[in-house]
C-alpha cells in the first residue's frame, strides 16, 4: 500500500515531486510505484467497463486497460526523449519516463475517481451508445488531466537543461501529445472491446478495421437516433 500512496504525493506536492525527478532522485523507486498505481487504478476501472457485459469481459477488460497505457508508453515515449536531446535536453531515460507515468499516474487516479459514478449509469441505463460516450468523456477529462501535470512536470524538469532550442523542445513536446492522444485512441480500438456490446457473445479484440473516431462519431448518430 506504500506504493500507493505515491499518488497523494503527487496531488499534493507535484512540485517536489518533479524536483526530485529533475534531481534524479530515487527514480527506480517512483517509476516502480507509479507503474504499480496505475495498473491497479486502471484495472479496478477497466473491470466496471466491463461488468456491463459478463465475467469475461470484466477479466479481459481488466487487464486490457492497464496493457493500453502502458504500450502506448512503450511506444512513445523513445520519440519525446531523442527529439529532446537532439535539442539539448540533459534529461535521462529515466527521467523521461517517469515524467510520463507522473500523467498517467493522475489519469488512472482520476478515472478510478469516477467509478462510482460509472457504475451508477451500468445499474441504471441500458443504453449502450451512451454509456460508451460517457466514458470517453471521462477518459477525456482524466487525459486531460493528466496533460496538465506532464506540462507542469515538464517546465519544472527543462529548467535544468541547456537554455539552447528550449523552445524548439517546447514545440516538440507539443507535438508529442497530440502524437500520444492519437496513438492511445488507435491503440484503444485495436484492444476494444472494453465495454461489450449487450446481446452479443464476448469477443477478446474487435475485428480489424475501422477507427476510435469512426465508431465515436457512430455512438453520438445512433444515441440521437434513439438507437
């Protein structure tokens, strides 16, 4: 439970927390625990997503939420390091990721936060778009979040780097996290379903094609439609 507690940490002194990640600080020790944080918040939330459909789709989604943020990670976080040394960062491997996890550690956080609420609509509502839309705006809020703390983080750890193309970082960064938004999204339809569709059998993975914003975008049609 320890581990745990590194959350109230970062809500509550994110300045010093990201000293101590500029300072390089005991960083195995907080990349452990945030790693830890998040997949227990994430899985906690990822089993409400999926008690709207069967046992199955509770376990499988369970272990598919964790496994969609931290792929993503593995996926993006090489590109923001090398693009910010190539521009004169001192940054470590290290410490970049655990820039990134201090995010998403407020992300899962944040979205474990609205379980309650989430599972307030599964017992009162049947409606399957709609459910499905509330979630991508939880997901967008604790995103959001989460983007918020990375910048604060990032400013604060950039101040020990060369003052020579800070800005050309802060482009890149910029660009970085829209990337991420983009590839979490993606990565999000390749692993779907999380929710399952009610009167259908439980699938593991939805069937290859389409798109998160495609099938959004046919969630928001058909609640309108009253379908």
């Amino acid at each position: 439970m320890s581990d745990l507690a590194i959350v109230e940490t970062i809500l509550r002194s994110r300045t010093f927390f990201f000293g101590e990640i500029r300072g390089a600080v005991l960083l195995g020790n907080k990349i452990s625990s945030m790693l830890l944080s998040c997949f227990t918040f994430l899985a906690i939330y990822g089993a409400v997503m999926g008690a709207s459909h069967s046992p199955l789709q509770v376990v499988a989604s369970a272990l598919k939420l964790p496994a969609l943020f931290l792929v993503t990670l593995l996926i993006c976080t090489p590109s923001l390091h090398y693009f910010n040394i190539l521009f004169g960062s001192k940054q470590t491997m290290g410490q970049t990721v655990a820039l990134i996890l201090t995010a998403m550690t407020t992300t899962s956080v944040i979205l474990v936060s609205f379980a309650p609420i989430t599972l307030f609509f599964l017992l009162t509502t049947a409606n399957y778009p709609f459910f499905k839309l509330l979630n991508v705006i939880f997901f967008a809020i604790a995103g959001g979040m989460g983007v918020v703390f990375l910048t604060q983080g990032f400013q604060i750890i950039s101040e020990s780097d060369n003052l020579e193309g800070v800005q050309m970082r802060r482009n890149i960064f910029i660009i970085w996290v829209l990337l991420y938004g983009f590839v979490g999204s993606q990565m999000a339809w390749t692993l779907s379903p999380f929710i399952g569709e009610p009167g259908h059998e439980f699938i593991l993975f939805t069937q290859f094609g389409g798109s998160f914003y495609a099938d959004v975008l046919a969630s928001i049609s058909q609640l309108l439609s009253g379908g």
